[in-house]
C-alpha cells in the first residue's frame, strides 16, 4: 500500500506502508480518490500534529476490493 505520510512538519513523503490489520466489523477501502482538508495544511507545513509519523487526511472515496463480513452493507466492488 502507498501513503503520503507526515514526518515532520514540511516533511510529508510517498512512502510504501504495510496493510493494516482489519478489526473485526471492518472492511478494507481501496482508495480511488483523496483530498487534505485545509486543517492538514497548517499540520503538515507549520504547526505539525500529536505524533510523527502520520497519515494526514480523511477526506476520501473508494471501493470495498474484498469480500466483507456477510452481515456488514457493503459489498465487493461497491462504491464508498
């Protein structure tokens, strides 16, 4: 998996990260599409954040690649 992730304030790199471990009632997203909201900016460039290294952003869309737990809503291949 690919991430861009904060090491320090100004120091934000495309890293290769491992997958991470799906708790139970979790499904996997593969993300199609990313954004930063403007309260990362001053995060990543000026102030920095609670702990280094980081992922910043939340706001994003995907799919759901694998098979969820059948009594989860989301299905293979279905748009989130």
């Amino acid at each position: 998996m690919r991430a861009y992730e904060l090491h320090g304030v100004n120091d934000l790199r495309r890293e290769d990260i491992e997958k991470p471990e799906i708790p139970s009632g979790w499904v996997l997203v593969q993300v199609k599409a990313s954004g930063i909201c403007s309260s990362d900016i001053p995060r990543i460039f000026k102030n920095g954040t609670y702990h280094f290294p980081t992922i910043p952003g939340h706001e994003f869309s995907g799919v759901v690649p694998a098979d969820p737990m059948p009594h989860l809503p989301a299905v293979p291949a279905e748009k989130i």
